[in-house]
C-alpha cells in the first residue's frame, strides 16, 4: 500500500458527460502527480500540482482540468467526454516539488471507461 | 523516435534466470526510474537514479550517464516478479515531468 488513495476504483459513463476523478496524497507528501494510462499511448503525464499551485503541465487537453486544495487532495475534471478517453488514471504523490529527483508513490488509479 | 526506449518489448524466462532491461534515453535528464505495473495495474516505484548504481534484494539498478543507458537486472528471477517494468525520465531543465518508456512485460514461468 503506498499510502496513496484514488476514488473511484471503476467509471462507466457515455460521451458528453463529466467525471470528477480523486487523490488523496501520502501523509506529508505537497505534491500531486496526474498521469494518464491508455492501451495505445502508454503512460502520459497530465498535470503537477505543488501545495496548492500548478506546478508543471504536460500533454493535458483543455476539456481536462485539475485543482489541489488546502488539505493536499487533487481531483482531475474530465468534461465532454471522448471515447479515446478510456484509459487508466493514476494519481502520485511526492514530499517535495522537484518530483523529477522525489520518488513519486502512486495510487491505484481510477479505470475510466466512456461509452 | 521516442525519448525514451526500451528493450526489449517482451521478455519470457525460467525461475532462476538472470535477467536484464535495458532503457536508452535520448535528453539530458536530472534523474532515471524505474516503475514496476503489476498484472492487477498497481504500479510501484523501484529505483531512483541520478548515477552510479542502486540494490533492492534481487533487484539492481545502473546508470550510465555518459551514454544515456540504464539497466534493471533482476537475479534469481521468480514467478512473482512477473510484471510489467517501465523506465520514466525526468528532464535536466528541472521540470517534474516524467517521460516514460513504453514499458518491458516480463513473465517468468516456474
């Protein structure tokens, strides 16, 4: 267990609709990690947030957005839902913002799956 | 090309073999790892590299920085280390974005 949680485990929704995927981070870990999983783009990096401010941004669609709020927990907005949008959803978390030298502890992911 | 390669793609061996991963990069980076996603999805961190060499039990990690190549060797190889074993690199420019390979899916059989 690494002390990351992801609610919730599975998601079943059509196209158009909007989800709203949850992380809570390790116990003292400021940073929250989004990373998308999909059978033909393997695994993508989203979007970083550090102790409440965006801190780095990847290959992010603008229908998809993120916050991390004052108690350290992140949700990912994913809105007009497509079906290649149908992948695994992993949240990590690190104790510091230099995530690329930070071990990064990951989450269970959420598995979406839009029909 | 991508920034990150692996090799090779699929990898089968015994119980009790030795085996090894090999992940090129083609960036300067400030940091390697190496993730393990087992069958049920979960994925794990194993390593952290910046140089040198790292030990877990049976697992060991290298890196060489001069040649943008790491290894993950696995000894003794068992039946649970079956999984899948992603490289990921983290960018010399000081961003926290991971780069990942596409991933090496090893099964060993007993």
């Amino acid at each position: 267990d690494s002390g990351v949680t992801q609610t919730p485990k599975h998601l079943i929704t059509a196209t158009g609709q909007r989800v709203t995927l949850r992380c809570s981070p390790r116990s003292g870990d400021l940073s929250v990690y989004w990373y998308q999983q999909s059978l033909d783009q393997g695994l993508q990096f989203l979007i970083q947030y550090y102790n409440g401010e965006e801190r780095a941004k990847g290959n992010i669609l603008e229908r998809f957005s993120a916050q991390q709020f004052p108690d350290l927990h992140s949700e990912l907005n994913l809105s007009s839902l497509e079906l290649g949008d149908s992948a695994l959803y992993f949240c990590a978390s690190s104790v510091g913002g230099t995530g690329g030298t930070d071990t990064q502890y990951f989450g269970p992911g959420t598995r979406l799956t839009v029909l | 090309k991508n920034e990150v390669e692996q090799s090779p793609q699929n990898l089968t061996a015994q119980e009790g073999e030795f085996i090894t991963i090999n992940c090129s990069y083609s960036v300067g980076i400030s940091a390697l790892h190496w993730l393990q996603q087992h069958p049920g999805g979960g994925i794990v961190s194993l390593f952290m590299l910046s140089s040198g060499k790292k030990k877990h039990g049976r697992l060991i990690a290298t890196i060489n920085i001069q040649e943008k190549h790491s290894s993950l060797h696995i000894t003794a190889s068992h039946p649970r280390d079956s999984a899948v074993y992603i490289c990921a690199v983290s960018l010399f420019i000081g961003t926290d974005k991971l780069i990942f390979g596409t991933g090496t899916r090893l099964q060993v059989f007993p």
